[in-house]
C-alpha cells in the first residue's frame, strides 16, 4: 500500500524557497492569481485524489533560480516540488498574546505575520491576524534604521519616522508586503523581546492556512540570529508531531548520533550547506560520480544544501545519472512513464507485493557519518496514479536534500560548532513540557504526488 506521509498541501504556492528571495521595496504589488482548490481538512482518500488533481492541472511550471534542470525540463513541478510545509504556533505581543502559525523554513530569513490587510490581500481562514495596536510593547523599525539599511537596502520615504516597509517575493504569484516591528515572541514559557519581524498588509498566493512564514536561515534577521540560538533541531515524523527543539534542549543526548560540518557559500551565506563525500547502494560505494560534482563552485554555484520547504532531493545531474542507473540495474520491475506525478523513475505499484528497493545511503564528511534512510526517504507509492516512484530528481547548479529525505532523522544544528548533527529517530517523541520546545503543528495531512 502506498505510504502517506503528512504534509501540507500548498496549491497555488509552489514556494521555490530553494534560495533565499530578496527583499526589495516596491509601491505596487502584484495582483493576486485566483485559482480555486479544495481547502485540506483530514486524510480520505476522496481529498487526495481532489488534491492530486487540481496540482496535475495547475500546477506552476517553475524552478528555482538556484538549480535548474537538464535540458529546460520542468520534472517535479507537477507534484514534487509542491512544497510540504510544516507549520508550527508561537505568541506574539505582551499584554494580550495572539497566537500566530509560521511555516518553518531554514532557507530564509525573514519573520513575517499578517496584520491589518484590506479584505482582497489578507490570507484566508484559518490564518489568524495580529494586530500591533493591542500590545503594549509592538514598535515600528524605522526606515532610517542602520538595520533596515543593512539588511533590506531601501530608499527611506522623507519622512524620517516613517516605517521600514518590504516586499518578499517567492515566485510570480506569491509575495508579501508590509513594514518591520518588533515585538516579544513566546515559545512555549519563554519570552524573547524585541524579535524583529515583517508585519504583513498584503499577501498574495495560498499558504493554506498559515499567517506567516518563520525564516530559520542564517541570516541576521532569521530567528536563529535575533534569538542568538546555539542549537536548534527539528524531528520531521511521518505520523504524529514535529518537534521543534531550542538551546540545551536540541543536543543530541543518544550514542548513535553523526557530525559533519557546516559549510560557508558566500554566494548563499544564509543557506545550511554540508560536504556530500559520496553515496552508497546496498553498502556498496556508486563509482562513476566524477570528483567535486558536490563541491561549491568559486562562483558560488554547488555544492549540497539543506531544505524544509521542498520535499523531493535535487542531485547535480552528474550524480542524479549515476543513481537512477544503480537503480535501474538493481530493480527487477520495468520502469514506467512518471510524468503523471513529475517524476523521473516510476514504476507500476504492487499493493499485495511491495517492491523491493536498493538500500540508499548518504555519506558526508567527518567520522563515520553516513545517514542510512529507509525506502520512504526515497520513494514514494501513490495508490491515485498506481504509481511508485523515486524522489530524486536530477539538477544543475547544485544539489538539495528535501524534507522527504530527512523524514524521522533528527536534524541538529550546532550554530556555535557550525556542524550539523543527525541521528535516526528511534526514541519517543520527547516530552512535551519541555521548555523551549515547539511542535509543529500540520495544516493538512496528505502528501500530494
């Protein structure tokens, strides 16, 4: 049986957030797309194949400026590249908290919330709104600001105390717009002050249900700069809660964890980048990956990056040929068109006889650290097209691992070792009490390929 892993479904926002979008400043933003689709409300079936449908017909027909694939190409769009989102709860404000749901992305840096929005530009249920007026401690970023100035490299208005406005664009449709505050943030128990953030007036594109986007790059404006986090990790389960973990809190504390460094692009500086030294097929190193295809390129272009925005796993061409050759060679069934999902390696689904794939795993740099995924990581069955396909496409330009790939690994990301941690996920979800913790909260459970 075909395997569902909760994620949200964004219909209309493919969010190629595979690169951080620029902050401009714009007097005009782009009018809104309408395109109708189901809202998702529970797992059935019937919503799957609702959904499965509406993504086969209007999907967009984009991909990120950062990878491109061969020969113009468009494979994942049509599904893959649909971004499975996870969404998480935090308060904002002091005297009254209001509770807003950010999107978790670790590939930008902006913080944004919707407030105050004309009837045609705000966000639909259940995105909630904040309003700055009923906390006590909500101040306006002022454009003249040395931080408005550094980060978002605006023309100030006149008038000296007039606020520091952006537009964040994610791709032709969806984009947000508004001005900078700042405010206390509470996780859990524990507040953090003045937490500089994007206070939304306009937003066009369906983020289904969320109010804003949590940027946890590294950039100076993401949470993990303002909140001067040591550590964070995040727990992407396939049934049950993510965990979203802060400080002492997010340390690995098992014996069966694996480092490997955190790498520099001064090119994409706000991206978590690691070495990929190789990959393995039933424990056998693939031979024929020409030497540096993960390397960072001096012109910034390589390299391997970290996603949690982007389900599938983008390899550099010249790793994606050798891979799906290992597969190829290994899997005893006859390959299959996959158009139907935007994939590149499908085969016909065998509900009463599972498919017996090779075993895949991902070695990078540093002491033993090689991270063994399971058949979920990636491949994926879909009982709608009877199709069972790789989530593995080919690219140019760099490499991406998505959050399918990292699907019950636990991520930990240790900014003062500048190294990323992982171990499987073998305990259970940790206690819910605990202080600093998140969990994320899904908007719609179904993974939409």
């Amino acid at each position: 049986m075909g395997r569902f892993l909760p994620l949200v479904l964004v219909a209309v926002v493919i969010f190629p957030l595979l690169m951080p979008a620029p902050l401009v400043l714009s007097a005009a933003v782009r009018p809104p797309v309408k395109i109708n689709s189901a809202q998702a409300k529970k797992i059935s079936d019937y919503f799957k194949k609702q959904a499965f449908d509406f993504l086969k017909d209007h999907a967009l027909d984009v991909i990120p400026n950062v990878l491109s694939t061969p020969e113009g190409q468009k494979q994942g769009t049509k599904a893959a590249d649909t971004a499975g989102l996870y969404v998480f709860n935090l308060s904002v404000g002091t005297s009254i908290l209001q509770n807003i749901t950010g999107i978790l992305d670790i590939t930008t840096e902006l913080v944004w919330a919707q407030c105050a929005c004309s009837a045609d530009a705000c966000l639909p249920p259940p995105g909630t709104t904040f309003d700055p007026s009923t906390s006590d401690t909500f101040a306006g970023v002022p454009c003249i600001s040395q931080r408005c100035q550094s980060v978002i490299k605006q023309q100030c208005d006149p008038d000296p105390a007039a606020n520091c406005t952006y537009l964040m664009q994610y791709d032709d449709y969806t984009n947000t717009t508004g001005y900078l505050g700042n405010d206390t943030f509470t996780f859990g128990q524990t507040q953090f002050p003045d937490v500089v953030f994007g206070c939304s007036k306009a937003s066009y594109g369906d983020f289904f249900g969320a109010s804003g986007v949590l940027g946890f790059s590294r950039g100076s404006l993401s949470l993990v700069s303002q909140l001067q986090l040591s550590w964070f990790s995040y727990l992407l389960v396939s049934d049950g809660p993510s965990p979203l973990q802060f400080g002492y809190d997010a340390v690995p504390q098992t014996e069966n964890s694996h480092s490997t460094p955190l790498l520099n692009n001064d090119a994409n500086p706000g991206l978590y980048y690691v070495k990929l030294t190789g990959i393995m097929i039933d424990g056998r190193q693939l031979n024929g990956i020409p030497a540096g295809t993960f390397d960072i390129q001096s012109n910034g272009s390589g390299g391997v990056f970290l996603s949690t925005t982007v389900p599938v796993t983008y390899l550099d061409e010249a790793a994606y040929n050798v891979v799906r050759k290992a597969f190829v060679s290994r899997i005893t069934a006859e390959a299959v068109d996959g158009s139907a999902l935007g994939l590149d390696l499908c085969y016909t689904l065998q509900p009463k006889d599972e498919m017996v794939v090779p075993k895949l795993t991902l070695v990078f740099d540093g002491t033993n650290a090689a991270m063994e995924l399971k058949k979920y990581n990636y491949f994926f069955a879909d009982n709608n097209t009877n199709l069972e396909c790789l989530t593995i496409l080919p690219s140019r330009g760099g490499s991406l691992l998505g959050s399918l790939l990292q699907t019950d690994t636990n991520m930990a990301y240790d900014i003062e070792g500048s190294r990323l941690i992982f171990e499987t996920a073998s305990a259970p979800t940790p206690d819910l009490k605990v202080s600093l913790m998140v969990v994320v909260q899904f908007l719609a459970l179904a993974l939409l390929f």
